[in-house]
C-alpha cells in the first residue's frame, strides 16, 4: 500500500508492459520471413536465368573413325598388274628431272626452262661446228605475258631428212648422231635434246628444208597435231 501512495504524489505515469506472446506465435513469424526470403531468391534466380544469352548448340565433330580392315587390304598386291611401260613421251613428263634438271620458274640460270632452250640451239652449234651453216637465228616473243612466251630457233644447216623429221623430235633415242660418219662431235644430248623440249612444250613446231623440199609438224605437249609436206614456193635463204 505504501508503494501504491508514493507513486500517486510523484505524478509518474506506469508503463504498460507489452504482454509476452506464446512460443507458437515467435515460430509462425520466423517461417513467414522464411517463406518471403525464399520467394525473394527464386525471382532473383528467374530474372538471372533470362538475362543470360543462349548457349551455341555444340557442333558433334562428323569425322568417324576409320573402320579396320584388314592386313591383306592395307598392303597393295604387287603383282603383274602394277608393271608398266611408258612411252617416250610418258617417261619425260613423268620424270622430268632425269632430262632438264630442275623445273623451276625462270628465275635462276638453272632453271629447265633454259635447258630446253639450250638443246635446241646446241642443234644449230652442231651442224656450225660441221660446216654447214654460218648463222643461227634466235628470236623471244611475248616475254612479258605469262604463259604466250614463244622462242623461235633456226640454223641454216644440213636440214633434219624430211621422212623422219616426226621420229626425229618425239622418238627418244632416234637421231643421228650416233652415226660417226655424219656427226664427229656432238654438243646436245644424243638422241633425246629435242623430244624432252617437244614432251615439255605447250606448243612445238619443226620444219625442215632440205633442196627446194620442206616438212613440217606441231605438237602440244609432245602429241602431233598436224603434219605437212611440199614444195617450196619462193627460195629460201640458206646460211651455205
């Protein structure tokens, strides 16, 4: 009762205390923030997985494994099937290198191109170092055009014997300079100079002029594509 009365003379006002809630109301509260955290995070996580770009298809690699065979097909059958004979225009075109040395393009002095071009002109030195001929003639066309570059060569010599003018330049080891009567000294290659230059040349033309008779023929690539023979019309001159 004293306690009572004091507090009435003093004027104070008495707090309310908040009444305690119940244990279960603490739980339903903790598991509703729960509840929204979670609602939070799988928007969160919805809007994430929209912003991010679609993923490239992976390409699956087509090349498959070989299949196995077997030993008898991995290793060809040498047997008389795969013998061969080449003609002389084959063997040339084939193993270039045996005839010309190097291919190349023209820019080094060892080039094929300039070994063709010498065989020719050793012809005209043969028949020069013979007697027969004063004078070679050689001409260049269209140098500067890929692929129409032309070289013209004539001596005035002896003339290659017009029914063999064909064999003589596509016929390997046909010549004659293996005759010692006709020719004591040679500087090409015997029997095979010219055929490697025809074999190699996109265009090849002979003629030959022997009295007032000629012949002439022209090949690509070694095949003859035309031949001709007759008289002459006007005299030629000669380097006799």
């Amino acid at each position: 009762m004293a306690v009572s009365k004091q507090v009435k003379k003093t004027g104070a006002k008495t707090k309310s205390k908040p009444v305690p809630k119940t244990k279960s109301a603490a739980k339903n509260r903790v598991k509703s923030e729960r509840m929204k955290s979670e609602a939070a995070k799988t928007k969160t996580g919805a809007s994430a997985k929209k912003a991010l770009p679609a993923k490239a298809p992976v390409k699956i690699s087509e090349n498959k494994t070989p299949e196995k065979t077997s030993a008898n097909a991995k290793t060809p059958v040498y047997d008389e099937s795969k013998i061969k004979t080449l003609s002389s225009l084959e063997h040339i075109r084939l193993r270039t290198g045996m005839y010309i040395g190097r291919l190349g393009d023209g820019s080094n002095p060892d080039d094929g191109i300039y070994v063709l071009l010498k065989e020719i002109i050793d012809n005209g030195v043969d028949e020069f170092i013979m007697g027969n001929g004063k004078l070679i003639d050689i001409s260049v066309k269209d140098i500067d055009k890929t692929g129409k570059a032309t070289v013209k060569v004539r001596d005035f010599g002896r003339g290659i014997p017009l029914g063999k003018l064909v064999e003589c330049v596509s016929v390997i080891n046909t010549g004659a300079k293996y005759n010692d009567d006709v020719f004591q000294f040679s500087v090409g290659l015997n029997g095979v100079g010219t055929k490697a230059v025809n074999a190699l040349s996109v265009h090849f033309r002979v003629a030959a002029i022997r009295s007032d008779e000629f012949a002439e023929a022209v090949f690509e690539r070694g095949n003859l594509k035309s031949e001709r023979k007759g008289r002459l019309k006007e005299k030629v001159r000669t380097g006799l």
